[in-house]
C-alpha cells in the first residue's frame, strides 16, 4: 500500500463518499466550537483598543482611563510584554503586536483591556484617548510604487532574450487593471482562551489553521520556552486562510492576559473588529507588455504584479511567490520576464487568503489572451488552445519544472464537451444580436495549479495513532478541521490501513501535544501531508501485528491480511481486535508516530527556479452570464466544471469543496469589495456593506464532473490530489463571460454591476 495505489472502494474506506465527520453535529447545533466551551472557573474576558487613524506618531498610551472603568482588572500595553513586541509569522521582518511610536494602519491594536464581562472590557478599551500626531497615509499600490515603498525586494522569473523578442514579435500588446482584496468571512470569528496552568504554564484554545505557530508567537510574546505553551484546536467554523498568522496574534494577546491576571482570559472579536485588524486577500495592480504572431501565438511577455501587502510583510513573500510561479497558469510563453512586488500601505497587513497569490497570478494571461484577441480578431478560446503548455508549445514553466500538456487539453476538452460550447455559442450570438437591452456572454478558463508549500520546510507533518485492546483507534495528527473534511479523510487512511471501519477511529482534536512541529494546514496540502503521516504510523503498528499473527498461526507475514474488521491467513482468522489483545499479551506496543516530508521538491530563490511544487492540480471551466446594459446587473446562469482530483479519496467531500470554492471565488471576482475612505478607514465592515455570495450568486444550472480514470503521477496519497484551492479559480471563466458580454477591452475587479456598467460605455 505504500505505492499509493488505490484499492477497491470500500464502505468506509478509500473512494468512499462519507459525509464530514461533523456534519450532523454542525446541523444540529451539537459541534462545540470555542465559544461553546465550558467557562473556566475566574475567567475573564479581553478586548482590543484599537488605533482610529491610519497613520501618525503615536504617544506614550496613558492606560488609566481604563482601568477606572467598572469591572476591569488589568490593561496591558506595549511595556507589559514580557517577551517581544514582535508576531511576525516569517521572522524576516518585525511586526508589533501592540503599536509603540507610530501607528501604521486605521484599527491597529494599541493595548488589551481585561475585565470580569466582554461589555467591561468594551467600554475599558473605548475610555482610551490615544494621542497621535496624523502623518499622510499612503492608501494605495499607485501611491506605494511612487514612493518606492516595498516590503521585501521584487521576486522577478525570467526565461529567454525576452526585450529582443518583444521587439521582433509581429503583434504587440499592452495592457493595466487592477483585482481587489477579499474578506475571509469565516463564520466562526478570531477567538481564542488562554488557560494558566503551574509554573506558569498556558494551555491555548485557538480557533487557528497553524497551531504550532501560535505557539511559537506565544511563547515569543512571553519570553517563554515552546514547551510551557500547549494549543489545541477541535476545529474551526472556517478559515480560508484568515486563520494562519491572524490567529497567532490573537492567542498572543490572550496569552499575555493570562499571564498578567493568572486567570483565564478570553479575547473574541466581533466581527467588525474582527474585519477591522486583520488581513485580507492581497489587492493587486497588473501593468504588462506582450507580443504575438498574427496567429495569437504569444512571443515574448514582460509583466509587473504589485499587491498591496498593508503595513507589514506578514505571508505577503508567499503570496507573491506563487503569483509569479502561477503567472502563466496553465500556458506557455518562451520569454519572458515576470516581476512580483509587495507594496507597502497603510492598510491591515495583508495575509493568505484560499490559493495564496496563485488566482492573482493566473488572472494576468486572462488579460493579455483577452488582448491578443481584440488585436487578431480571433476568438480568445481558440488562442487559449494555440498556447497551452505541451503539444507543439513548450511544456516547462519559466522556471524549469514540467507541466503536463496532454491533462490539460483533457479537462479543457472535456468541460468544452460538457458545456455545450459550440451549439451555446451560435446562440447566444444569435440572442445578442437581436435583444435591444440585455445581453449574455460566454466565458471558459484552464487551470494548472501547484501542490506544496513555497517554502521546502513547510512541507511535513506528523501523527500519532494508538491501538487500543478491545481494536479501538485513536488517531491524531497536525492537520486541523475548518469544515473541509480532512478529519475524515485521514481517518479514512487508518481505517483502510487497518481494514476497518471508519467508525472504529477516533478523531481526536489537534494539539501541540500530541504531534509537535506541525506546518499549517494550508496550501491544499492537507490530505497529502497528513494523509501520508497517519498511513506510516498507522502501518508501523499493522506491521507488528501482521508479525504476531504469522507467528501464532505459523504462516508467512506476508499472507496476513486486514479486512472487514478481521485478520486473516488461510483458514486462520480472529477479529482485529482479538488480535489488538493478543498483541498486548505479547507485550508489543500498538502506539506509533508517523513522519512524513514530500519528496523530489526543491527551490533556488535567489536564481528563482526549480521544482517547488509536488504536482499540479488540472481544471476546466465555462460559465454563461446575463447582463442589462441598463442596470450593469446580471446573473451568471449556468457553469460548467471539470476538475482534477486524481482518485478521490472521497468524492462527497471534494465535490462539496469544489462548489464551496468556486462560489468563494466567484464572490472575490463580482460582488466583495472593500474599501477605505481617505483617511484610510475601512467603511466595509459586516454583511451590511460587504457584499458575500449569497443564493442568488449560486448559477441556477452547476454541472460538476470529477475527472474519470485521472492519473496522478506523483506518489500522492493512494494516488489522490488536493482540492481545496485550485477550483476558487476556475471562477475566473464569469469574468471572461461577463468581458465576452461587454465587449470591454478592461474590467476591473471585482466586476460590480456598477463597473460591468461602466463596461458597456467604454
């Protein structure tokens, strides 16, 4: 089984189409998030004083205010931190937990109140009077770019005699838009409880995606070893990656509470606080030059994507990374030169956010294929299969490694099929042509999106998995549950190792405990990880017992075999967990560790080129959009989708996943908009004035199809992929169709009803 080869679909086992493991809990009220846990004893409740100007020369914060406030017990400012000032994820650059000296962003936090109720430590947090002298915010990536203010150097991937081939291409090309941010909108807001334990130990409740990260923000907070700080996390009510590094400041502030007061604290943010401070979706601005032959094959690309990373670096070296590696997505241009820039702003420092940089990057060729065919007057479609990576075309990307051709003229070929396109097509023109206000537009995308962390490290984890005497199991690992299903996923992996059913597993919450040094659960890589983790440890202990039943039933180790909650050899055959006792009686131990790190990735980021990804992830869209050129306003009416899974280890989950993320991304693309006022006050905060997908967004015809028979050539976890990033850009084909509708040569993101209007005009 360590080939990763997929066995026949079992009931519980690998293919199986089982629900989330709390699925009926999440229906019935019944799921404990961390605000439904039981109130410790003493426990006190925290709020955030918040900064209300963008940027300024901040005095000494004088605290007392506070504290004369009924019910508060503490309030805790820079000077109370015992450890550093300092929560930055990456540790290149310093980020402040509490403002000292200068204020960067409208709603920086400036202290903690702590109080006896959530309503004192409000009204503690708003007695402060912070004195700031006003400094001119820079609020824009125009602005930043002016003013030379960037975060990090540029990241630039280049490949060919790019400046000689844009001159020599017979077409040339130009083009500038602009995409916007986006809110995570998890359901279940930043919380966290800090519980003091002897000797100064914390035990961390986090709502979090990178439990090993907040306790390394905590301990840096507190100046404490890693070992006094344990977190734990049942699961998540979403996180999209607002629960990476957002998190582990969070827990910070409650852990700093805790310490001070020596009883337990709880910080949860409301949620226009919470939209407030902290990060979102990196905005980006796009200024490119291209050239093409008269056919629309493209020649030569020179490109420049600034994002807009707020006030501090935070993931934003990330976030560009993969927008640069994702540039050309799924397409092939043989020189090039692609420049990725993290701007600063007076803005919430920007963070991950679901595809991390790739659908930024992948929304460049969507421009410059849109221009190609405005300048040859040849349908955009047709140049997206003149330049697709492989066949006639090159089949590496700039920076050196291979995509697979042939699997994306499949999915592209096969959502083409599925959508109808050619007959839809002829009639949608035909419409266009004679209705006098509305019009529709057509609209498809191809998707080729990488698989691993940016950073080699990352890509590890751990699990840990007990056998227990009456063949029970428990199994924990560091991946966390935010709703996608990874719980049940790698439970899956045991039961099928084990030959049991998914119900003998235990799922047990994740802790920094019990599997230490985890990455985070992000980058679609999940399953893969910790899939694979729970697999080795969950063999290890399959591997004794095998030894023990050939040895008391005298056959080869070899003709053991685990199935159907049985162990059986021949004519021999014992319940598992009879042989789980026997095991015991023989003194060998049913409890492992499992260790796994992806193989055969590697990265040189100074030459900016290598492997850094296990494999890629293959989609296909088409989507139909109707707009009145009266109103800007339309509905997208119908999408069809086809996405790369590999052998699914569960269709139900991935399925669920992949409806979730195109209509994640669909809101991105149409409807959530942020925006700061000219003092730099965000004005969007909460459903009132931020625009979510809702019913109405969902296209009245969803036509999904996994991909039959899909060959996942690298060892991935019984030959599965990842799925929870890639479909949130297969959105991108509404923009095409609402583009294909306006005839617009630009159109901003996201695509209002007030832009798609301005659209028509232009």
């Amino acid at each position: 089984m360590m080939d990763g080869t997929l066995p026949s679909p079992s009931r519980t086992g690998m293919g199986a189409a089982l629900r989330q493991d709390s699925a009926l809990k999440h229906c019935t009220g019944e799921a404990r998030f961390l605000d439904d846990l039981p109130e410790p004893p003493g426990m006190l409740h925290a709020a955030l004083a918040l900064s209300p100007a963008a940027h300024g020369v901040l005095a000494p914060l004088d605290l007392a205010p506070a504290r004369a406030v009924p019910g508060v017990v503490a309030a805790l400012g820079p000077s109370d931190i015992p450890g550093r000032n300092d929560i930055s994820p990456s540790g290149l650059a310093a980020e402040v937990l509490f403002a000292e000296g200068k204020v960067e962003h409208w709603s920086q936090p400036l202290a903690v109140v702590v109080a006896t109720t959530r309503d004192a430590a409000i009204a503690g947090a708003a007695a402060l009077r912070p004195g700031i002298e006003p400094l001119p915010p820079v609020l824009s990536v125009e602005e930043a770019l002016a003013a030379k203010a960037l975060l990090m150097p540029p990241q630039v991937i280049e490949r060919g005699k790019w400046q000689a081939a844009l001159e020599a291409a017979p077409v040339k090309l130009r083009g500038e838009f602009r995409c916007g941010g986006q809110e995570h909108f998890y359901l279940e807001g930043q919380i966290a409880l800090a519980v003091p334990g002897e000797d100064g130990d914390i035990a961390l409740h986090s709502s979090t995606q990178h439990p090993t990260e907040v306790q390394h923000i905590a301990a840096r907070v507190l100046g404490y070893d890693y070992n006094r700080i344990t977190v734990q996390c049942r699961r998540m009510g979403g996180g999209f990656g607002g629960k990476e590094s957002n998190a582990s400041w969070v827990a910070a502030v409650a852990a700093l509470a805790a310490r001070a007061t020596g009883r337990p604290v709880k910080l949860r943010l409301a949620r226009k606080a919470d939209m407030a401070v902290t990060g979102k979706r990196h905005p980006f601005l796009y200024r490119w030059r291209a050239g093409c032959d008269a056919e629309g094959r493209l020649l030569a690309l020179d490109a420049t994507m600034a994002a807009d990373g707020g006030h501090s670096l935070d993931l934003s070296g990330g976030v560009i990374f993969r927008a640069v590696t994702h540039a050309l997505n799924a397409y092939d241009v043989p020189a090039l030169r692609v420049t990725g820039l993290a701007c600063k702003t007076n803005t919430v420092s920007n963070t991950a956010f679901r595809g991390f940089g790739g659908p930024q990057g992948a929304l460049l060729m969507e421009d410059v294929l849109f221009a190609a065919a405005r300048a040859t007057g040849l349908p955009v479609d047709a140049l997206r299969e003149r330049n697709f990576a492989g066949g006639p075309n090159g089949g590496e990307t700039p920076y050196g490694q291979p995509l697979e051709g042939d699997l994306i003229r499949r999915v592209w070929a096969e959502a083409k099929q599925g959508a109808d396109w050619e007959r839809r097509r002829a009639e949608v023109d035909a419409f266009n042509a004679h209705h006098p206000t509305l019009r529709k537009g057509l609209g498809g995308f191809a998707l080729a999106f990488g698989i691993s962390f940016g950073i080699t490290a990352m890509n590890q984890a751990g699990a840990l998995v007990h056998v227990y005497t009456d063949g029970s199991i428990r199994l924990n690992h560091g991946g966390t549950e935010m709703g996608q299903g990874l719980f049940i996923k790698v439970a899956q992996v045991v039961a099928e190792v084990f030959g049991v059913e998914v119900e003998r597993i235990r799922i047990t919450g994740t802790s920094t405990a019990e599997v230490p040094n985890t990455a985070p659960t992000a980058a679609s890589t999940g399953s893969d990880l910790n899939g694979w983790a729970a697999h080795a440890a969950a063999s290890a202990i399959r591997g004794r017992m095998a030894e023990a039943a050939a040895a008391l039933w005298g056959v080869r180790e070899a003709e053991v075999a685990f199935a159907e909650g049985h162990v059986r050899a021949g004519n021999h055959a014992m319940e598992f967990g009879e042989l789980a006792q026997h095991c015991w009686t023989r003194r060998i131990s049913l409890s492992a560790t499992g260790f796994y790190k992806t193989p055969d990735i590697h990265w040189d980021a100074k030459a900016m080129r290598g492997q850094p990804f296990f494999y890629f992830s293959y989609g296909a869209a088409f989507a139909e959009v109707l707009v009145d050129r009266l109103t800007g306003e339309y509905r997208v009416t119908r999408a069809d989708l086809v996405q790369d899974c590999g052998r699914s280890l569960n269709p139900a989950v991935d399925r669920g996943q992949i409806e979730g993320a195109f209509i994640q991304g669909l809101g991105w693309l149409t409807c959530e908009e942020l925006w700061w006022d000219a003092a730099g006050r965000l004005r969007t905060l909460g459903p009132s004035t931020y625009k979510i997908p809702g019913s109405r967004e969902m296209p009245p015809v969803f036509n999904l199809r996994l991909l039959a028979d899909a060959p996942a050539r690298a060892n991935t976890i019984f030959r599965s992929k990842a799925v929870g990033e890639p479909p949130l850009l297969l959105a991108t084909c509404v923009w095409n169709a609402l583009r294909d509708a306006t005839g617009a040569a630009r159109l901003d993101l996201p695509a209002t009803p007030e832009r798609v209007l301005a659209a028509f005009r232009r």
